[in-house]
C-alpha cells in the first residue's frame, strides 16, 4: 500500500525544509537561560560570579549552535553574527531597565521594579522583542519570528521582531496587542490591552513598504483601538481612547474618544409598580 511507504516519501520531500531552520526547542531553551542571565531573579537568583561567566559562554555556544544551520547556505559569518548580538546585550540591558522602570511609574499595582521583571507578561513581551529586534538587524532569516512568537505564545502580545520601538515602553495588560512590522513607536508610549497597530489592507505587494503607522513620543493608546495605515502618525502626547478606529493621522497634544450612546432599561420589580 502507498500508505506504508509515507514515512520515506514524507522525510525526503520535508528534508531541505528543515536544512535552514533553526530548532524551536534549542531556541526557547536559548531564551529561558538568556532571560535568566539577564535577570536572575527569574531562576538562580544566588548564583556566582564565576558561574555567570560561565553562562556568558554557554550562552554563547548556544546561540552559534542554533545559527548555523540559519546561516549555512547564506554568505555570512555565525562567529561575527554571536559576536555582533553579544555585543549588543549590555544596551538591551539597559534599554529593560529603563523600561522596567516604566512600569513602577505607571501602574499602582506595581510593588517595584522587581515585581515587574517576574510577573509582568507585557514587560517579558517587550523584553524577547528586544532580542529579536536585534537579530532582525543582524538579517539573520527566521530566527527573529521563532523568538517573538515564543512571547507571543507565553503572552498573547503580538510584536514583529521588524517594528521600531523607542525606550521605556509601557504595556499593560497587553493581551491581543498587535505591533505590525513596519510600525514605529517613540518614547515613553503606553498601550493597553487588545491594542492593533496594524495595515489598511494584506497583499504581498506590500512587501517592503511601509504600512504600519507611527506613534510618536508620550502617546497612550487604550484598550481596543485599532490604529492602521502606513500614512497615519499619531503626533506626541496625544491620548486614544478605547475602542476607537483611527485610519488618519492625529496631531500632538489630541484627544480622540469613540462616544457610544448608551442605553439602560430597567424594570420595577413585581409589588412595587
């Protein structure tokens, strides 16, 4: 029967499928072990100097494992490449700080920095953005998205690894948040939950070209707008209600609130009419 041969016919057409991809499960490995050398709180908090630096290296062994079938077919150099991303941990560092820092400003319910880095999805999404961010610099195909969708799984935020976000970034919440990849956020920007910034329209000749709107510095988008369009750009200090449908731009210092008319019908209760 055909059927008994599927499993040849199945591995010699997937085969070069797999050439270049890097493992999943190597890569979340990877991550959970990076997140923790970051932050250590997250797992050994009591852990040595001299077993940090060695996790230093192992980390980087790691990474150059898991690139090499990504760039194997690709003119490129995964040494370079492990050194370049390497190289760009302590900014990203700081850059998370920063960010941390953010949320213990904004949001009451934030104990302190530390609450923040264990127990808050959007800064954890926020924080493999960063990584992936970086890797998508590098042009190292694949890899970014198998990063992001590791958070975007954990979390439900959605960030493209392509999107330009500025420093101290802010969710919160943050379910069913769609950051578009060729959105650009500034500084200081706030998004709450179920947040799209997201194109008019999907084809593939957009490819390449810009889509995703700009949201300039000190902006706070709340729950369930959608912003869309490569053209639109919400100036500075402006506040987006919730709900709202924006495909136009806004200048600074706005105010834009969807007012849905509500109605409440009661009835008197039996004995009192």
């Amino acid at each position: 029967m055909a059927v008994d041969n599927f499993p040849a016919r199945l591995y010699k057409i997937t085969e070069a499928f797999y050439r270049d991809v890097p493992s999943t499960a190597d890569t979340h490995a990877f991550l959970d072990k990076l997140v923790e050398f970051l932050f250590p709180l997250r797992g050994n908090k009591d852990r040595s100097l001299k077993e940090t630096e060695l996790l230093w290296e192992i980390l980087q062994k790691d990474f150059h494992k898991i690139i090499v079938p990504v760039c194997e077919h690709r003119d490129c150099c995964c040494v370079n490449l492990t050194e370049r991303f390497f190289g760009e941990l302590p900014l990203i560092f700081t850059g998370l700080l920063q960010d941390a820092e953010m949320y213990t400003e904004c949001d009451p319910a934030a104990f302190c920095k530390e609450e923040v880095i264990l127990c808050y999805p959007g800064f954890y999404a926020v924080m493999i953005y960063r990584f992936a961010n970086v890797l998508h610099k590098l042009d190292i195909p694949i890899l970014p998205r198998v990063i992001s969708e590791y958070a975007h799984s954990r979390t439900g935020i959605d960030i493209h690894p392509g999107a330009e976000i500025g420093k101290r970034f802010y969710i919160d919440h943050g379910t069913g948040i769609v950051i578009g990849e060729t959105t650009v956020i500034g500084n200081n920007v706030k998004l709450y939950q179920g947040v799209t910034l997201g194109a008019t329209f999907v084809s593939k000749k957009l490819e390449g070209i810009r889509r995703h709107p700009t949201i300039e510095d000190n902006v706070i988008i709340y729950s369930g707008a959608t912003v869309l369009g490569g053209d639109t750009v919400i100036g500075h200090d402006t506040v987006i209600g919730g709900n709202v449908w924006l495909i136009e731009s806004v200048p600074p210092y706005s105010k834009v609130y969807h007012k849905p008319e509500m109605i409440i019908k009661g009835q008197m209760p039996v004995g009192q009419q």
